[in-house]
C-alpha cells in the first residue's frame, strides 16, 4: 500500500473513537499551550530584568580595572576612557557606550547624615535608554551639563535627609590618593522606582564635577558601560573586546558584575525546564496509552490484514502515522488557542501590582515590574515544538512495534 493510503486510513483510525482522539488531543494543545505561555513569561520577564539590571549597572559589558571587582574603590579608575569607547562602538552588537564613575559617599545636611551609593554620569552621553532611573525622576530635572552642581537623590533617601529641590547637601567620600574630600551640591531632582532599596540609598552625581573633586582626568572613570542589542549575545561581545582590549583593563559582562542576580536567574531558568520536561512527559504518557490501547482493541484487525497481505513495517508505518496525524492537528490546535492569548498579555499583560507588594518584586536590588507581560525567543518556540512533536512520535513507537508483530493465528481467535 502507499504511503499516501496509509496517511488516509491512519486518518480514518483517529476518529473511529472520536472521544478519546478529541480528548488526546486536548492534552497536546492544554500541554503546549502552557509551555509557550510559561517560556514567554520566563524569556521576557528576564530579559526585562537583565536590560534594567544594566541600565540601573553598569550596562551589558564593563570595561574596569581588573581589581576593582574585587576592591570598589575610587583609587582603581580605568585609564584612556576615549579610547575604550570607540573600541567598544566598533563593535556592531553594541549599541550605546558611556562613562560613569559608581562608589559610595556620605550625604550629610544640617539635620541628618546618611551613607548612599552614587553613580556619576555625563547628561550629553545618557538618557533613559542607559540609565533607567531617569524614568522615575518625579520632581526636578536631569542636570544640564557635566559641570552642574546639582544632586539628584532616592525619594527615600531624600525623606531621610529631610531636603527638598534646591536645598543643599554636602557628599563626602574619598578621592583616587584615598584623601577624603567632600563638595557641596543642591538638591535638583528626585527619584521614585517603587524599589525601597533602590529609592534609599542611590544618588545621581555629574560626572565632570566629580571629576574635578575627586582628582580624575578627563579621560578617567571607574567603569566604561557598552550595552548590546540582545543580551544573549553578551559573551560573545566579551571575547571580541576583550580582545581588542589594552593591558590593564578588564572586560567583564553583566552576569558577573551581578552574580546574585545571575544565580537567580539560573536556577528560575533551571526550574522552569524541569517543570516542561514533567509536562512533557504527562502529555507523552496520555498519548502513549491512546494509542496503546487503540492498538490492542484492533490486534484481531490487525492480524487479519497481516493475513492478507499487509506486511508488519506498513502495520508498523500506519500506527506511526496515526501519531503524526495527533501531532499535527494538536500543534496545529495549540497555535490557534495560543496565540489570542500570547499577543494579550505581550501587548498588555496584567497588573498584579495589587497583589504582590513592591519589595517582593525585586532580586539582588534590581525590581521587577508590576505588569507582567510575555515575550518569547524563536529558539523558545522551535524548542517546544520539537520536543512536543518528539514525545508525540516517541509515544507512539512501542504501540506501532506492538501492532507490526502481532500473531496472525492468534490474534484472528481474538473475539
């Protein structure tokens, strides 16, 4: 018999118990339509959350001085900061490139004094693309140039030196000799994320003044910040500059400035794949025992065919085409139930900020938005796809075995 007869009667078999194809059926789309939705959510929700680690950071891939990692201190600055950045611009992942200067200072006003981390940039280089707390400047504005004298501070923090816009605070740190110095800054923005952490203890400095205060050249910074277009390709980007790099200059990605969010990151991801794989398997046993079960009701069918004429790989070939037709109509079915859903929650998604607190939306200091939307890589999809239409035809292996050697005289007896 051809192959296009067989494909004809395989279909005809599927629905000569229509119950139970329909019910299997169901648990290809239920089983498929979960894995899509449960990768959108875990592909875009940490992409999301490694983008703003960056922005809140030190971007995608950081170019430092090798020990700094180790010692975060001010008297480890990376040199020739021009230079860097047109090694980084050149390369054609890269996307945006600027300068910062990060540590930590004292803040101290006529009523209080208060430990903040700050991070000094250049406003003519950033915007909210590199740096995402200026999204969530609420009162104030950004600082004109890299010469300003302005300060903008965490709304908590704020609350905490009890200053207002225009009211004048004194930062205190030390400079690249390891002398403390201090200068005396206004108050001319104020930042609300939702994050307490974040909104506690960050201050924003411009980078030219503190520059001058601290002793650094005009081609010095604590950390040259690259940021891709695709966080996956990170690694990647790493090896290209770091081997362009000069001596004495680190090239590092985000997952190791950042390994408490790395680590989170991985064992979500870890999780996720065996919660797939477990439902991968549900849905392969509810298939295999479909087909079983149809092959064992037609063994007396099946014996009779072998009798007159069918060889054991067509008996064997037809089964394996009933379970081809069930993946492609299943598949077919889960996309169709998928994707009214999938394009909701990607262009809209839900708010679930009334039921999770703002402080449990963050990891390792970086907050996780309140709206959870989906979004899911190409490779996501083809990966379900093959490993759905895998433990389809998997299924269906041992029940096609079963039917291609069954015993003609015995199985004709078969009432």
């Amino acid at each position: 018999m051809k192959g296009g007869s067989l494909a004809r009667m395989a279909w005809r078999n599927l629905w000569r118990n229509r119950r139970r194809t329909v019910i299997t059926l169901s648990a290809i789309v239920f089983g498929v339509f979960l894995a899509v939705l449960m990768m959108a959510m875990q592909d875009r929700n940490w992409e999301d959350m490694i983008r703003l680690a960056a922005r809140l950071g030190a971007g995608h891939v950081t170019y430092q001085h090798p020990e700094y990692l180790d010692s975060p201190t001010l008297s480890r600055p990376v040199e020739g900061t021009g230079e860097l950045t047109r090694l980084a611009e050149g390369n054609p992942r890269v996307i945006r490139v600027v300068e910062r200067i990060t540590g930590f200072n004292m803040l101290s006003t006529a009523r209080d004094n208060v430990g903040a981390g700050f991070i000094a940039v250049s406003p003519e280089d950033e915007d909210e693309e590199t740096l995402s707390l200026l999204e969530a400047v609420v009162e104030g504005e950004f600082f004109a140039s890299s010469d300003d004298r302005g300060i903008i501070l965490g709304e908590r923090l704020a609350s905490n030196l009890d200053v207002e816009l225009g009211s004048r605070v004194v930062y205190t740190l030390t400079d690249r000799e390891g002398e403390i110095v201090s200068d005396l800054a206004r108050v001319s923005g104020i930042i609300r994320t939702g994050s307490p952490s974040v909104d506690g203890s960050i201050c924003l400095l411009p980078i030219g003044t503190l520059r001058e205060t601290i002793g650094f050249g005009p081609d010095e910074a604590i950390q040259v910040a690259a940021f891709v277009d695709d966080q996956r390709v990170t690694d990647r980007v790493v090896a290209d500059l770091a081997a362009g790099a000069p001596a004495g200059v680190a090239v590092l990605p985000w997952h190791e400035l950042q390994p408490d969010l790395a680590v989170f990151i991985a064992m979500k991801v870890g999780g996720a794949k065996v919660m797939m794989l477990l439902l991968a398997v549900l849905v392969a046993a509810g298939i295999f025992n479909t087909l079983f079960v149809s092959v064992m009701e037609r063994l007396r069918e099946f014996g009779i065919m072998l009798a007159v004429g069918f060889s054991p790989s067509q008996l064997f070939r037809l089964v394996m085409l009933e379970s081809a037709w069930l993946a492609v109509v299943g598949l077919a079915g889960a996309a169709l139930v998928t994707i009214g859903p999938y394009l909701y929650l990607a262009s809209t998604g839900i708010d679930v900020s009334g039921l999770i607190p703002a402080e449990q939306m963050e990891v390792a200091g970086v907050g996780m938005s309140t709206t959870m939307q989906i979004g899911i890589y190409g490779e996501s999809v083809v990966l379900i796809g093959v490993s759905a239409l895998a433990a389809i035809m998997l299924s269906g292996v041992y029940p096609a075995w079963k039917a291609g050697h069954a015993d003609p005289v015995e199985t004709i007896r078969v009432v």
